[in-house]
C-alpha cells in the first residue's frame, strides 16, 4: 500500500513539473505573438506610408518601380510573419490543452494518493484493533 502511495505521490509531482514546463512554454510563445504582431503592425505603416499619393499626375516610372518591388518584397514579409502568427497561435492552443490535461491527471492522482492514504490508515487502525 504504501508503494501505490509513493507512487501517486510522484506521479502527482511529474504532472506538476509537466504543467510547469507547459506554462513556460505558453508564456513564451505568448511573447513572441506579441512581437510578431507587432511585426505585422510595422509593416503595415511602412506599406501605408510607402504608397503612392494620388494627386500627383505624373510619377517618375524608376520611383514606381522602386515602390513596387518595396511593396512586394513587404507584402511577402507580411505573408510570412502573419504565417508565423496563425502557427503560433495554434501552438499555444495545443500547450494550454496539455496544461489543463496535465492538470486533469495531477488532480486524479492527488486523489488517488488521499484515498490510499485513507485506507491505509484504516488498514492500521484495524491491524491495531486485532
């Protein structure tokens, strides 16, 4: 009785490790969404104040060429960046789902120490009263 003990015992410590692990790397994660938005949000200004106002009339045809390739080559970045976004996203989705499992099983296995626990006593006490 007293191994089942031990062992829920340390189970219940695994899974606390495990959920901390977790949260590191969810609040990690987190940090790098922050960037990477604000990534984004850069890049956005950048293309807004890189497009071409249009009450001019005639445009210089190297500027337009220059614009546009400034344009694509941002547009890309974004492309990229926003990928990166929805992959890290999804990721911290996936961790938070392994904390609140891992934190399921901690649960369980508390209770199944408290229950051994509990038995075993009762085991004592009528070991005791024999």
């Amino acid at each position: 009785m007293e191994k089942k003990i031990k062992r829920f015992q340390r189970l219940a410590t695994l899974r606390k490790r495990d959920i901390s692990k977790n949260i590191t790397s969810s609040n990690l994660l987190e940090t790098e969404i922050i960037k990477n938005k604000n990534l984004i949000s850069q890049i956005d200004d950048i293309m807004n104040s890189s497009k071409v106002d249009g009450s001019q009339k005639i445009i210089n045809s190297g500027f337009f060429k220059n614009n546009a390739q400034l344009l694509s080559t941002l547009q890309s970045q974004k492309n990229i960046a926003s990928n990166r976004n929805n992959y890290l996203l999804n990721e911290q989705k996936i961790i938070k789902q392994k904390i609140i499992i891992n934190n399921l099983k901690k649960i369980k296995a508390d209770q199944k120490t408290a229950e051994y626990k509990i038995s075993y006593a009762n085991e004592l006490e009528e070991k005791s009263y024999n």
